[in-house]
C-alpha cells in the first residue's frame, strides 16, 4: 500500500494484504450476498477474514479474530457506514476501503458489481491509502468537552423553524453576526456530504483545510469560507430565547443557551480511506454528482 495526501496518485506497492477486518450496513438486508462473496474472495486470496460479535451475529457468522490486527478494514454499505467505520478506526492505522451498498457512495472505491475483481485487487496489495483531516469541536471553556468530527461539525437550531442568530470569528478575528438556520464545518471528506446540500465549496482530497457554510442565511453576507489548519473558526450563540445544538457527524452531543461557546478546528487525528488506484476523487465526484 502507498500513503497520498489525496492530490497525487502515487505508485502502487503490492504488499499482500493477510487480514482483513468487515463492517457492514446496520440492515442485513441492504448488503445481500455481499458478505458471502467478500469472505469467498478472501478464501481465494489467502485474506484471514476478521468478524466481530457484533457483524457475526449480525450475518449468523461465527466471531473470529481480533479487528486490531486487521490490516484494511473492508465496509458493505453506503456513505453512513463507511463515516462508522472511519470512526470506528480512527488513530489505529488501519484504512478503511468501501463497496458501495447504499446510494451515493462517494467514499467507496467500487460498486457492488465490481466487488469480485476490485477486492482482489486491494488484497493484492493494489491499493492507495488517503490520509484525511479531522475535526477538533469543542463546548464551552471545557477541555473535557472536546469531540472529534470525520465530516463535520454543526451548530444549528435547537428549536424546528426557529432561527438563530450566530456570531462568528476565524482566527481571533471578527466576522459580526448572521441571522440562520446553522453554520456547518466541513473537513475535506465532509465537504461533499451536508455541505455541499448547502452550497459549500467541494474541498478535494489532499487539501488541509476546513469548510464554513451557513445554513438559510437571512443576509447577502453569508459566503462560505475556507479555513486553514491553525486558525480557529469559534461560534457564539447570541439568540436571546433560542438555544443551539451540536453535532458531530450527524450526532447530538450538545445543546448551549444564550452566550454559549463552540470552537472548531482542524485535529491532529487522521481518518484513513483506502482507494483503488483508479477510483479517483474526480471520478467519484462525477459519477456521484453528475446526474
């Protein structure tokens, strides 16, 4: 395996992969024979097939092996189960490489169709790996309260139909106050997820840096930014009556009142996306969003 910040295709080093670690879409159903075919591809290139007790119960398999020695990590399901499994695996080392089952699938490398040909491919050791910026989000003046986003970090509404208003500064600097649904920030990886449903800028693989959009702006003032790693884009609320709520990767973790902190940047901590040479960022980017 070869290692890119996501901007260059680098040559490919055929170290055989020996263990391999599954984890599918949370409704059986939605992967098919797809496991059935992953784990006789395996057999035929040699590939110790890891299986928790949570994806062994899951498919009526028999639990093996321990994950943490997994080699690659191979996801059955869409972009929502390959955000799990980033996460799942974040800080380990291990990449992680998708076969789409699920609508979009823009961050798996093949389709179900090409599961066969495309598995044994990376077992082989035909595989480019992708090191992709996270997020730090932190709650208050509390360095306890510190989450860490794949895609993004939002701070919306806590109220259905209510809008807020935000103040917001990049770098210590002042950006004054936007009446809103929301602000999102985005990592690269996150760019093309809520993002870009907003408008955002498509930040490519290989770009350090973070997306700001606003969500329904009530200005002609809201554009989004692009921020780089070491400047900090923090967020007041500044509603007088509404409180706002955090995610992190579509997660609720927090709800803050009037006057009420978030601070977002860019983390030490790296996703890993494993990718077939030829399963581009451009390629995924055109068949994902073109129709």
């Amino acid at each position: 395996m070869s290692s890119s910040a996501g901007s260059t295709r680098p040559s490919v080093d055929r170290r055989s992969i020996a263990r391999a670690a599954l984890v599918t879409h949370g409704r059986t159903a939605q992967v098919g024979d797809g496991v059935e075919r992953l784990a006789d591809v395996a057999r035929r290139s040699g590939v110790e097939l890891i299986v928790t007790p949570d994806e062994a119960s899951q498919h009526g398999l028999a639990a093996h092996g321990d994950p943490e020695e997994a080699e690659i990590v191979v996801v059955l399901g869409g972009d929502g189960t390959m955000l799990r499994a980033l996460r799942l695996y974040l800080g380990t080392g291990i990449p992680v490489l998708g076969v789409n089952f699920g609508r979009v699938g823009f961050l798996s490398s093949m389709s179900p169709d090409e599961l066969e040909d495309g598995l044994a491919r990376a077992f082989a050791g035909e595989l480019e790996i992708v090191e992709l910026p996270t997020l730090q989000g932190e709650i208050g003046d509390d360095p306890g309260a510190t989450h860490v986003a794949v895609n993004d970090v939002v701070v919306t509404s806590g109220e259905l139909g209510r809008m807020v208003e935000l103040e917001w500064a990049v770098g210590g600097e002042d950006l004054g106050r936007v009446p809103c649904d929301g602000i999102i920030c985005s990592t690269p990886s996150g760019s093309t997820a809520y993002n870009l449903s907003n408008g955002g800028p498509v930040l490519m693989w290989g770009i350090d840096a973070l997306a700001t959009t606003f969500v329904a702006p009530h200005s002609l003032h809201a554009r989004p930014l692009v921020v780089p790693r070491g400047k900090e884009v923090v967020v007041w609320n500044r509603t007088p009556d509404v409180p706002v709520v955090v995610l992190v990767d579509g997660h609720r973790v927090a709800e803050t009142g009037p006057g009420g902190r978030i601070a977002i940047r860019l983390g030490d901590a790296h996703s890993l996306l494993a990718t077939l040479p030829d399963a581009t960022f451009v390629r995924r980017y055109r068949e994902s969003f073109s129709t």
